[in-house]
C-alpha cells in the first residue's frame, strides 16, 4: 500500500491553491480549501462555508486524500513508483474516481505500457463550459497535466 509523498501534496496544493471560503470551483462545484468538495464526513461544500486557518484546510485535504490514494492502490495492478504513484494521485484528485475506472490512461498502465499511460495524461485537458455544455481545452488544466505527465515519467 503506497502513500502520497510530500512532493505529490506539493503539486497538489500548487494546482489547487489555499482558499479558506466556499468557491465554485472551474467546473462549478463548491470547493474549499486544496479543493474539497466534500468534507471528512462526507457532507458537500457549500455556498458560505469557512475554515479557520491553513490548519484546517490541511487537516481536510489529508482526509480528502485518502480516497485518492485507495483509489490509485485498488486501481492500479502494476508497479508503481513513487513519482508515477504521486502523479496518478493528484491526477484523480483533480478528476475524480469515477471516470478513471474505465479510463484508456488505467487500461494502458495496467498492461505494462508505462509509456502509452503517461502520454493518456494530456487527454483530460478540458472542461465543460457552463454556458455551451460543451468541452473546452483549459490552460491550467493542460499545465497540470503537463506537470503530472512529467512526473510520471520522472525516475
């Protein structure tokens, strides 16, 4: 069983940033602190929520965390290194479990093709526009997997 590294909750907490008030998030859900959406038992974020301090919003982000973490251990059959591990766990952060399950970026990490899987990252670069419904490319969310991808592939 792996656990996140201080450099994967560096590169999550970069990507999120520190917010100690409710916001609706890019994909318009209510988030707080390094982006939870959920709190540590399990009620959603909503409009007018506060925390007190970076204590706080660490204390939740380590609650949140876990869930990732299960997830890329149960999801994921081959090797991982610590790099590859930290960059898949702020990857489903970001993206949520759900869709991964079934994701070409877990089929093609799960048969071994290490180098397949990392190029994957790139693909979920885009966002729903609220107005259209439809996906567009996002500049943060290209530099966040970008950035993932690299670490990925970092020995």
């Amino acid at each position: 069983m792996m656990t996140l590294s201080k450099r994967g909750i560096a590169l999550i907490k970069n990507f999120e940033g520190l917010r100690l008030y409710a916001y609706k998030d890019i994909a318009g859900v209510w988030t707080i602190g390094y982006g939870s959406t959920k709190y540590a038992d399990g009620r959603a974020v909503k409009k007018g929520d506060k925390l007190t301090n970076e204590s706080e919003a660490e204390a939740l982000l380590k609650s949140t965390l876990t869930i990732y973490i299960n997830a890329v251990n149960k999801g994921i059959t081959v090797h991982l290194s610590q790099n590859q591990f930290d960059a898949l766990v702020s990857f489903i952060y970001n993206v949520g479990t759900g869709a991964v399950k079934s994701s070409t970026l877990f089929k093609k990490l799960n048969a071994g093709n290490y180098t397949a899987a990392a190029e994957q990252f790139l693909v979920w670069n885009k966002i729903t526009d609220p107005l259209t419904g439809k996906k567009v490319v996002s500049k943060t969310l290209t530099q966040r997997r970008e950035q993932e991808r690299v670490l990925f592939l970092t020995q």
